[in-house]
C-alpha cells in the first residue's frame, strides 16, 4: 500500500496537527510539576528502631558489626548496657529503656539477653517483633537452668570462675565468668584469636542467680518472633534452642555458628534482623 494515498498532509491538516502538539506539551509541562510535588510530600515509610540487648559474658560492644549494617541500611540502632543483675530488675531496666524510643521497635536479644526481652516486652506496645540471637527464650514460671538440664550437652558450667561481691543490703552475691584460657573455645571458637582475648579480658560478668530466677514474661506468645539458632554453641545446646524457636512458632533460620555469632556472622544477624524489621512495615 502507497502511504501517500493514505494520508496526504494538507496546510489546513498540518495546522491542526501542529495546535494539538503544542496543546499535548503544556498539558505535559503543567502535569510534571504536579506529579513531582506529591512524590515530594508522599510520606517515607519510617523504619522501625532496632534495640540490641546482649547477654552474660559480653557488652554492647559485641553488636558493633550489627550496629553498622542496619545503621548503613537506614535503620535507627541502640544497644543498652543490660545490667546482668536479675532477670526481674534487668528487664525492667529494659522496659524503661524501650518507653524512651519513639516509635515502632525490633527488639533483639542475645543468649541471656532472649530471656530479658521476653520479660521486658510483655507489656511494651511499641515492640513489634522480637529476634532471637543464639538466645534462651523462656516461658513464664520458667528458668534458664530447667531449660539446660531438659537438653543436656552444654559444657559452659565447667569453664566457669565464681567471684563472690558484696550485695547492696548486706550479704554476698556471686558473679560468674568465663575463665580466660577457656573462653575462645566455649564461647567464640569461630572468632579470630586476637579478638575473642580482647572479649574474654572484656567480659560482662552475670550474677549466677538470673540462671535459676523464674521468667515473669514471655512476650513471645503474642509478638512475632525470628530465631538464629547456632549449630555449633556450647553454651546453649542445638536441641534447647531448636525447643524454644518451635515453641515460639519462630521463623527459624539455622547457621554453623558458634555462641558469639553476632561477632563472627553479623552479616547472618544483620539479615535475620532485616527480615523481622521489614514485616513491621505496613
């Protein structure tokens, strides 16, 4: 078919052509602007505050590799010193702590530190989901040692050093900690040697009484949970945390990791986080 039959331009045509475009232009130009102002004004979704509560034997400093990931992916970070004096007075501490963030909070527990942001988050609306890290997670009336001794196999009694302190109102108290030539090989067999003795001189000590104080909480029962369990911990068997993450119907990842897993694998941590973080996000 010849094209010039089909349309054969006229001045009258290209005249109304021409009127047409320019009409299609202004209407594109006033548009533009329009359209950039609401994408302006379209509110960002506000990422949730992640709270990193670590365990016996460690301090905030353990989280450090976590803290930079989330914080390079936009996310709001705080990790509290966790007193490590009593699973009532430590949560509590944490409760009070959790009531000064604005906002939507992923709260995440290592090791001891499970069993406190279970108690803490119990009566704390602005938690939205809580991490499990290589963590004991109790249930209310129940205490970490009936935990352990239901699933024998960890080896961490044994590389304990006692050290008795005097109590406020009088009376002796023990704190407990890992004896230093022990402590690579109990708590951070995957953690470069240089790094696990700067962690064992480091060391937070634990009151030995938080492993036999009964959990008052156990937020996990109403709030969403995720769970990093590590196959290779010898402070807190593979079965005991199995146990826990399918009581809690946690979404359970599992990884060849030792108890110090957010210092040797924050990048797995990181995710798991991440993963928890983003189903706060409506």
């Amino acid at each position: 078919m010849n094209l010039k039959t089909v349309f054969r331009p006229t001045r009258k045509s290209v005249a109304v052509l021409g009127a047409a475009a320019g009409v299609a232009a202004l209407t594109l130009t006033a548009t533009a602007p329009a359209n950039a102002a609401k994408a302006a004004h379209r509110p960002q979704e506000k990422k949730p505050t992640v709270v990193l509560v670590h365990g016996a034997f460690a301090d905030s400093s353990s989280w450090n590799g976590v803290v930079t990931r989330l914080k390079h992916a936009g996310y709001p970070v705080v990790a509290p010193a966790n007193p490590l004096r009593g699973l009532a007075s430590d949560s509590a501490y944490v409760h009070s702590f959790l009531e000064s963030v604005q906002g939507p909070v992923v709260l995440v527990g290592h090791s001891y530190g499970g069993s406190v942001i279970s108690e803490a988050a119990a009566d704390s609306p602005n938690v939205k989901a809580l991490v499990y890290i290589a963590a004991f997670a109790p249930d209310k009336g129940e205490t970490v040692t009936q935990i352990s001794d239901k699933f024998p196999g960890g080896t961490l009694g044994e590389t304990l050093n006692p050290v008795p302190f005097p109590l406020p109102g009088g009376g002796t108290g023990t704190d407990l900690y890992i004896k230093a030539d022990k402590f690579r090989a109990q708590f951070a067999a995957d953690v470069p040697k240089t790094v696990a003795e700067q962690m064992a001189a480091t060391q937070r000590p634990v009151a030995a009484s938080v492993f036999d104080e009964k959990a008052a909480g156990a937020a996990w029962r109403n709030i969403p949970s995720w769970d990093l369990v590590t196959t290779q911990d010898k402070n807190i068997t593979l079965a005991a945390q199995r146990f826990m993450a399918k009581r809690a119907h946690a979404h359970t990842v599992e990884i060849k990791a030792s108890h110090a897993v957010s210092v040797s694998r924050p990048d797995a941590v990181t995710r798991i986080i991440e993963q928890a973080a983003r189903s706060t996000v409506r």
